[in-house]
C-alpha cells in the first residue's frame, strides 16, 4: 500500500505511484503522472486537486477520486475494473476525455465528460462461474478472496441489479461506438434541421422580446438566437442557445438590432438560418431623453441637444435659442446674439436666437385654471394615435385615414382653392360655410368666368340654387323655379308654360350626335313652326317683244340669304332651315305676263333656279331675239310655263340637268286664283286673264337643290310677250321685270288639316 494521506497538498509528488495494495490520496498541486494499484485507489483527501493525473488504473475501484473539492482537470483517463464508486461527486470543471469501468459509473454530482453520453445500458448475462476457494490456501488469504468474490458477484455478475455495463454492451446498444481500447459517442442522426420559423421581435423601452416557432424534428436539441447592429448575417454573432420558443434581448434604449435564429441537432448538426435578412427589432427612447427635447430648459454645458430643442440663457436675456444642428454643448456658456435669426456655435451645438415671445414646440406649464399642462405650437409626427383631440388651427398637407368617423362643425367656413365665397378670382375649388347672415352658402367651381356656357359650377346662396353642369338622375326632380341653360326630357307635365322663345334644334343636330348639353347645339336653333323670307328684285327697262321676231327679256335675280341652310353654324339668327328639304315660291311680275287670251294665245315664259356658280352668260338684264342666249348648260331647277285654260292649279315638272340632259326632280304649281275678263269683239266675245303678275310654287325640292353647307339660290326669268303674234304687229314692248323669290322651311304639316267648321 502506497499511503500519501494527509491534509497538506503535495507540491510535487512523484512522476509514478505503484503499489501492490491501495493507492491512498495520491494528491496535491500537481498530481503523478501514473497512478497503478493492484487495490483501490483511494483520494479522499480535502486538500484541492489542481491537476489530476493524466491515467488512473486500479484492480479494483476508483474511490472519491474529487473529494470534497473541485477538480479544476481531472484524469484523461479513469479506469477501473470495479466500480467507480462515487469517484466524481464534486464538479468538475474539465472533465477527461473518456470514464471507463468494469462496473457502473456512480456520480453523486453532475457527470458531463466532453465524450460521454449514456441514454440506456443493456448488458448480456455473465456466465462465467467463480472457482471455489481452495481449501488449502491460508485462512487470511480466503478472507481477501471471499471479499473479491463479493465484489464480482455484486459488480460483475449483477445479482442484486449493481451489474457494471461493459464496452460490448455500450456498442450493442447504440450508445457508444468502440474506439481502439475505449469508446466514443455514437455518431447519431446527421439530417440538417428545418428552418425556425415565425421569427418577430418586438421592442419595448429597453429590451426586444424575439418569439419564433421551432421545428418539428426528432432530432431537434436546441435554437441559436444571432444579433447584429446592422442587416448583415456575417457581423451578427450568436447571443443565445435554448430549446424554448422566446428570449428577452436587454439592449437599453434608443436600440435597433437585428435578429437571425437556426435550428440545431441533438447530433449538432446546425441548419439554417431563418432568412438571409434580419429581422428588426427597435427599443422606445428613455422618457427622460424624449422630455428633454420636447421641452425648452436652461442651457448646461457639456449636454447633448437635439434639432428642435430651445434653451434659455443661464443669465435671462429676452431672447431664447432653438438648435438648428444637433451635438453636445462647450464648456463654457456661449456669447448668446440678440438678433433674431442670428446664430452661434456652441461645442457641436448651432444655436439661432428667437423672440421670446415665440412658442417653442413643447412647454410645460399650468392652465387657465393652475392645472399641470403642455402645449404645442409645432409638431412633427410621424405616426400618431390620440384618442381625443382639442385643435385650434390644423395645418396639414396630407391627412390619410381609412375611416374617420367625426362629427365636424365649421366656424365660418371650409374652402380649398378660394377662400371667399364669390370666388372673385375664377379658381377651381369649393367653399362651403355661411355668411353674414347665417344662411348656409356652398360654392364649387371648376375655374372659369361663370357667365361662360362652358364653366361648370354648383352655387347655392342661401336662397338659390345655381347650376351649370350635367344633371343625370334616375329619381323624380321636384321644383318651384328650375331654370336651366339645357334640358333633355323625356316626358314632362307642365301646368304652366312660359317660354320667352320657343325654338327647335335643325336635324343637322340628330345627324351629327349634338347633344342639347353641348354648347354647339345653339348654333343649329331654328322656329319651331317654319320659316318663309322673302327677297325682292327689278330688272332694268327691256325690250319684251310683242312679234315673232322681236326680243326675249332676260333677268337673273341675286344670291338669296335670308334663310340660311340647315347646317351652317350661327347662333344670332333662327331664320334657318330645319332640314336639308326646302321649299320655293316665285312671284313674277312683268308687262301682260298674266293678261292673255285662254282660247288662242299665250306668253313665253321659263323660270331657271342657279345655285351660287350658274349664271345667264349676258348678265344680270338683257335682251335678245334668240329663247336661250347665255342660258347656262346645267341648273338645278327649269320650269317651263305651260298654256293655262282653266283656273285650277296645274301641276308643273321641275326638270334638274346636272350635265346629263334634263330629268324631273320635283313639281311645281301655279297660284290658283285667277282673275279673267270677258272681251266682246266684232264677231265673238274673248275670255282673258288679267294680271301683271304669275306665282309659282314649289312645295318640297325633295332634297333636289342641295340646300346645305355653301349652298345658295337665285332665279333667272326668260319672258317674251305673245311670241305667236307673228309679224303682223309691228309694236315693241318694253318694261321691266320684277322678281320676289322666297325659301320655305320645315314644309311638312305640323298642325291638324281640319275640316270647315259647320
């Protein structure tokens, strides 16, 4: 038996301890370097092992091998064919790379070698039977070897459950793999863990709370919570391991961090992280430090100051001062301007001096009432949440609200783009509000003069309502005065009608889509009931014949204006037609053109209407023994008078040459009053009519003249007194010819064709 017991450490105990009974506390400051007992090895001593030895072998066991102290190094390797008995019941701070005994590894304390992990141990049965003890060896031998026997029967052979596991029934187990001599820990499940999921972190005053969602994974062991100050993965570093779902992060205030989690395996098989961006976490700042800038103070040296916050002058001067650039203050007060507007420097503080009556951002002080209180002139919020708000004057340049659920009264008014009612400028906006004599006033205009037909407005005076815009509405619009600039109805009951002028719009505007709404349609207005003008003209004294051979009277009249077509634009005039279709009358008065004998003579007459370009080739008045001098090739309307031998209406054609010869267009027809004379002569009595003057007229041109767009008439007359006369009569004829050729608009019947009333 090696004996080192004591309390005393041993400085420096031998290289090698070997003895053939127990090894007892083979300790001290530094430990032998071997430890060999064909006994136990006992180290029960109190004294601190600061460094164990680097191999303990003993026959049989390995006892109290800490002691009482703490084995800041133990052993590399601990073997034992017994039992370790409780060899590691104090704390080992590093622990050896390997534990081995015959029999079980007992600790009363913790047992964490960095390569042992025991989950199960199953061992297989020991069949090896024990020799009796001869009786020939000595009486104090057999005592040494019915005690060994014990010890094999209770360690070895595990009657009573104290069996020790052996190396094969780590391996068979699958709780440690055979490496040379000793073992190691099972390699185990390798699989890459899912991701963690659900990653959030919320901050508080001074701390971020993380919460994640961990995987699902057999193998799962723990999650490695990462940090960096910036959203950059490679600078953040790892803050904590646990296998709970939440962590508490204690940053202080005014803190941004970012946050990265990955799973780990029970193998230690790390997965990985989260997301390759971080997620944010931002801490509130210290209330103190918010009080400090929203409240004005007296200045101090070497403090730090914010954009917005105001100081005073330690020594009062009238004036205070706001800092335009943040920093910390000097040491020493500044020379404080007194210009409003000026500035000075101050450490890294730029101070500018203010009146004193100016409102700083925030000031605490007491209300009408004495009460505690702040007020604010200025303020720049990002984001806001106030549950009940007294405002004086809002300025904003953008109010954004999913819902706002208020009930809002006006002082006076609420106006963008004029701020008076009148509006005098013409500007796009609204006003709504009241005036001086407390009647509601609403005004919305899209700029512009509103005498303009085109400027769209809505103005109510407290009295009346002024529209000028589009009106649809599907429900029933009920009204005292309605005045309207223009309406479209479909069905109307009026009780009473007054209209100052009542006109119709041209087809042109059906034709072309020109809604009563557009500010065009007032230049196609003509009189609902038709229109005729007149317009008058008198040739020069011509000769007129009265022989047959004696001259044809030629006459061509002006350009008529006085009715214009249908589709010319002109909002001063309503002398319009309605439609394309028109109709024409023509008075011709002349020497003895309506006093002819209805049994035996009559005149040469022939009536041409020309539009703007034909023309007679001899001029406006002539004379000529030839019916068709200067007559043009192409007119849109001939009419050759015919003999007349009764006093009905005689139907005449209207024959239209375009250049390919003449083809009736329309019909023409006499005016049927007449008035005839009897003429008693030597042999019988005459009948003749007696008239200067002879109407034709034209119903509809069915569209024939073309009346529209550039389009304008005018009338030549070919007119020769009785041309059957012959050359019995020597006299000549002279006079003029006089014309009045007149447009009818809108011939078609409008009004019922009664009967006489009986």
């Amino acid at each position: 038996m090696a004996d080192f017991e004591g309390t005393a450490a041993l400085s420096q105990p031998v290289a090698s301890v070997s003895a053939s009974g127990d090894t007892v506390n083979p300790g001290g400051t530094q430990m032998v370097g071997v430890c060999i007992a064909i006994g136990n090895v006992i180290n029960s001593g109190s004294a601190s092992v600061t460094q164990a030895v680097s191999s303990v072998s003993a026959s049989g066991s390995a006892y109290d091998f800490a002691g009482s102290s703490a084995v800041t190094q133990s052993a590399g390797a601990l073997s034992a064919s017994g039992s370790t008995g409780p060899a590691i019941q104090a704390a080992i701070i590093q622990s050896g790379q390997w534990v081995s005994a015959s029999g079980a590894v007992v600790a009363s304390g913790s047992v964490s070698p960095s390569t042992l992990m025991a989950q199960q141990a199953i061992t297989s049965r020991r069949d090896i039977q024990l020799p009796r003890i001869p009786t020939s060896v000595p009486k104090d031998a057999q005592d040494w070897f019915l005690a060994a026997q014990k010890i094999l029967d209770k360690y070895i052979f595990g009657n009573d459950g104290s069996r020790l596991v052996s190396i094969n029934d780590l391996t068979k187990a699958g709780i440690a793999d055979r490496d040379g001599s000793s073992v190691r820990p099972p390699a185990g499940n390798l699989t890459t863990p899912p991701k963690v999921s659900s990653l959030r972190a919320d901050g508080a005053l001074a701390s971020i709370i993380i919460a994640w969602q961990n995987p699902v994974f057999p193998n799962y062991s723990h999650t490695e919570l990462w940090r960096a100050s910036v959203d950059d993965l490679g600078q953040a570093v790892k803050i904590q391991e646990t296998p709970v779902e939440s962590y508490v992060d204690m940053v202080g205030s005014g803190s941004t961090k970012f946050y990265w989690a990955r799973a780990v395996s029970k193998a230690g098989v790390a997965g990985d992280f989260n997301s390759a961006s971080g997620t944010k976490g931002v801490t509130g700042y210290d209330p103190t430090y918010i009080r400090d800038l929203m409240t004005s103070s007296t200045w101090r040296p070497v403090t730090p100051y914010g954009a917005y916050q105001y100081v005073r002058p330690s020594s009062p001067n009238g004036y205070q001062y706001a800092c335009l650039s943040g920093g910390r203050s000097g040491g020493s007060e500044p020379t404080w301007p007194t210009t409003v507007g000026a500035t000075t420097s101050d450490g890294g503080v730029t101070w500018q001096c203010v009146a004193a009556d100016a409102r700083v951002p925030f000031v605490i002080g007491a209300d009408q009432n004495g009460d505690p209180a702040v007020y604010i002139d200025t303020a720049y919020i990002e984001d806001a949440t106030i549950t009940s708000a007294k405002i004086g004057d809002l300025v904003a340049d953008k109010i954004t609200t999913g819902n706002l659920l208020a009930n809002i009264q006006l002082l006076s008014k609420l106006w963008y783009g004029f701020d008076e009612y009148e509006n005098p400028g013409f500007a796009p906006g609204l006003w709504i509000g009241a005036g001086g004599d407390g009647l509601p006033r609403l005004h919305l205009s899209c700029g512009g003069d509103p005498d303009d037909p085109t400027t769209r407005f809505l103005n109510f005076d407290g009295v009346r309502l002024r529209l000028q815009v589009d009106i649809a509405s599907g429900a029933d619009i009920h009204a005292d005065d309605l005045t309207a600039d223009s309406a479209r109805l479909t069905r109307a009951q009026v009780g009473f009608l007054a209209v100052p002028e009542f006109v119709v719009a041209s087809d042109y505007t059906t034709e072309q889509a020109i809604g009563i709404d557009d500010p065009d349609f007032e230049n196609y207005l003509c009189f609902p009931g038709g229109c005729w003008k007149t317009e008058s003209w008198e040739s020069q004294t011509l000769l007129m014949g009265n022989g047959h051979y004696r001259h044809y009277a030629y006459f061509q009249t002006g350009i008529y204006s006085s009715i214009i077509p249908y589709d010319i634009a002109d909002s001063t005039t309503r002398y319009r037609a309605k439609r394309k279709e028109i109709g024409v009358s023509i008075k011709i008065s002349a020497p003895s053109i309506g006093a002819y004998d209805v049994s035996e003579y009559r005149n040469y007459l022939v009536v041409y209407i020309l539009d703007e370009y034909q023309s007679l080739g001899g001029g406006a008045s002539y004379s000529d023994v030839s019916a068709t001098t200067g007559v043009p090739a192409t007119y849109l309307g001939k009419i050759i008078v015919p003999y007349i031998d009764s006093g009905a209406s005689e139907e005449i054609p209207v024959l239209q040459n375009t250049g390919g010869g003449d083809s009736q267009v329309c019909s023409a027809f006499f005016d049927t009053e007449r008035v005839y004379q009897d003429v008693s002569g030597v042999i019988t009595t005459r009948r003749v009519v007696i008239s200067s003057s002879l109407i034709l007229r034209i119903p509809s041109d069915s569209e024939a003249f073309g009346y529209s767009g550039g389009r304008r008439l005018k009338c030549a007359v070919v007119y020769k007194v009785d041309p059957w006369v012959g050359t019995k009569d020597d006299d000549d004829v002279y006079g003029t010819i006089a014309v009045d050729f007149q447009i009818v608009s809108d011939i078609r019947q409008t009004v019922a064709d009664n009967d006489a009333r009986l």
